[in-house]
C-alpha cells in the first residue's frame, strides 16, 4: 500500500496490477475503489471530487453535531455574550469540564442515562459542582433544540442533589474563624464580602477611591446597579489597619496592583472551610449578610438597599436561613411595647395617638 498524488487516494498492489482507493470516506469505513487513473481518468476524478464532497459533508456534519462544536457555538452566541462577565466565568469553568467528558459525542446520541452516571454519579462527592454542571446542561440543551430538531433532552428526569452547601451561608463557628484569621488579606477579603453583602466579583472590583465619606460606593456588575454602603464599624476597622501600596487600585490587590480575582478568592474560601469540614464559597457570605440584615430588624427595603437585590423573591430566598427564634423574640417583643404603650395611655387617661 502506498500513497498517490492525491490526498485520501491509496494504492494497492496485488498480483502485479494497481488499485485506487478513496480512504477518508468515514474512520472505520471501507475504502471505495477508484477507477484506474491512467485507463479512465475522467470517471477516476469524477469520483475523486464525488467522495471529496461527501467526506467533508460528513466531517461538516459530524463537527456541527458534536457537544463541543455546541458548545463552541453558545460561547460565541448572544446569549453567553449577554451574561455577566462572572457569570462568564463561572460557565466556563464547567463547561469546560463538560468538554473533557463529551468533546466528540454526538449530540443525538447523547442519553439522561449517560449524563446521570458521567456527571451526576461521578461528581456525586461534589454535589454542587454536579448540580451547576446539570444546569448548564440545561441551557446547552433548550440553545441545541433550536438549531437541530429532534435531539432527546439529555436532562430529561434527572434531579439535582439540591446540595449547594459552598452558595449556603457560613456557620457562625467557621465565620468567627475567617474574622480572626491570622492571613490580613484573607481576614479582609471576608469582611468586606460580609460587611458589604456583595457578590465575590464586584468585592474583588472595590478600589480605595471608592472608600469615602464612611461609605463604600459600588457599581454591581451583574446588574449595573450603583449601591451606596455605609461602613460597619468591624469593616472600617480592618480597613484602617489594611496595608496599602501606593500602586494598588484595588483594596484586595495582587502583587502586581490589579484586582485579587473571584476565582482566587473562591479558592481561599473552599481552602479555609474545608480546613473546618465543608465547603463554603464567598458567595455564601452575601447570604450571611443577608440573614444578619433581617435578624437585626430591617425592612426588605433596608436589606435591598445594601445588597442591591432588585427582586424581593430573590432577597427572600437569600434571607430563607435567617434565624425564625430571632425573629420570633423580636416579633413578640415589639408586640410587648406595643401593649405596653397602650396600657400607659389608659392609666395616663389618654387615648393612643
């Protein structure tokens, strides 16, 4: 056997005579007997273009079916475009993770059953990784059915652990623990994720300049939304000790001045909890704040005003682990005063305003 001429064409020797193949028909595929070029040169590149055209239909159609030319595609689409640059990140950690395990499967040959045990069952020690990568999967799917008919819902029954323990609010011990960390920039990086109530980018984004007046001015990434937060005490504490290097814009700064990133400050937090027994990311430090926020009485008005919360299902189920005792004692002591102050305008003999 030897090669030709033309690519894809191979030719065999048997008992002294010559054979033309076309070999790139399909990988596994037998070769496709050529004409002789020298006794039938027309109908030998006839066929030559002939396979040509349908080897690279098939090769078209073979990577436009894929998972990873899909997800090639929703990358460069309007709506990843439209996601916020976190947001952004936080995919493609994932899906990146999706493309190891499925870059050449075929879309229509893509089952719940194979998503349940390469994901689901494989990453079950991670449930909340497992659970975002399904989401994803969700949305690669509804983005695929638009484009190509007929593809089976490759999510199609599977249930998500609903174990997303790093995006839960941090016990109070392991909380306590990060507030007196002997690692200043950890120490701060967690307070101003607490005291500010914000998400990990936008904290990772704060500058000195930003710092005035007793207030730390933030404009969300996510949202666009400017939020205006006055300064808690433990806050401006840290602040006034934290060293600042006239070349760091960012109050959270890498050695070279830029901005510390969310994805580095995820690991820090994973890396410390974990110490403590589970696994907690800085985003769950938005939901403590939250939940301190409701504890201490505030309206939902009052929460959203520092967290930046536009929907009030949103901020409720920020706030769902906020202490009901806490609450309850509260309620019943504002009841209290209130039937106090009725009882001292009737023996005052006045009537309650």
């Amino acid at each position: 056997m030897s090669k030709s001429l033309w690519p894809g064409v191979r030719v065999k020797t048997a008992k002294g005579k010559k054979y033309w193949y076309w070999t790139r028909v399909e990988p596994g595929a037998p070769w496709v007997r050529l004409p002789s070029p020298y006794d039938d040169a027309d109908g030998f590149m006839r066929k030559l273009a002939h396979y040509q055209r349908v080897t690279a239909r098939i090769a078209e159609h073979k990577r436009e079916g894929t998972f990873g030319a899909l997800v090639t595609t929703y990358r460069g689409s309007r709506d990843y475009e439209r996601l916020s640059a976190n947001t952004r990140i936080s995919y493609d950690r994932y899906l990146d993770r999706l493309v190891v395990a499925y870059a050449d499967a075929p879309l229509v040959e893509m089952t719940p059953e194979d998503i349940q045990v390469r994901v689901m069952d494989a990453n079950s020690d991670t449930p909340a990784a497992a659970d975002m990568m399904l989401t994803i999967l969700r949305v690669l799917y509804k983005f695929a059915l638009k484009r190509r008919r007929g593809l089976e819902d490759w999510t199609a029954g599977i249930e998500p652990y609903g174990n997303k323990t790093e995006r839960e609010p941090w016990p109070l011990h392991m909380l306590d623990a990060a507030k007196a960390s002997d690692d200043p920039l950890f120490r701060l990086a967690v307070k101003l994720a607490l005291y500010t109530g914000q998400r990990p980018g936008d904290v990772c984004n704060m500058t000195w300049n930003a710092v005035q007046g007793g207030y730390i001015r933030v404009r969300q990434q996510k949202t666009g939304t400017p939020v205006e937060i006055a300064m808690h005490t433990e806050l401006a504490a840290e602040l006034a000790t934290a060293k600042r290097s006239d070349r760091h814009l960012f109050i959270l700064s890498n050695r070279q001045g830029g901005p510390l990133t969310s994805k580095v400050l995820l690991k820090w937090c994973q890396a410390f909890t974990r110490k403590l027994g589970r696994n907690y990311s800085p985003h769950g430090l938005r939901k403590n704040a939250t939940n301190e926020l409701f504890e201490a009485g505030c309206t939902a008005a009052e929460v959203a005003a520092i967290t930046g919360h536009k929907s009030l299902s949103m901020l409720e189920h920020y706030g769902k682990a906020r202490s009901q005792p806490k609450l309850a004692a509260r309620a019943i002591g504002k009841w209290t005063e209130t039937e106090q102050e009725r009882e001292n305008h009737k023996a005052n003999g006045k009537p309650r305003q």
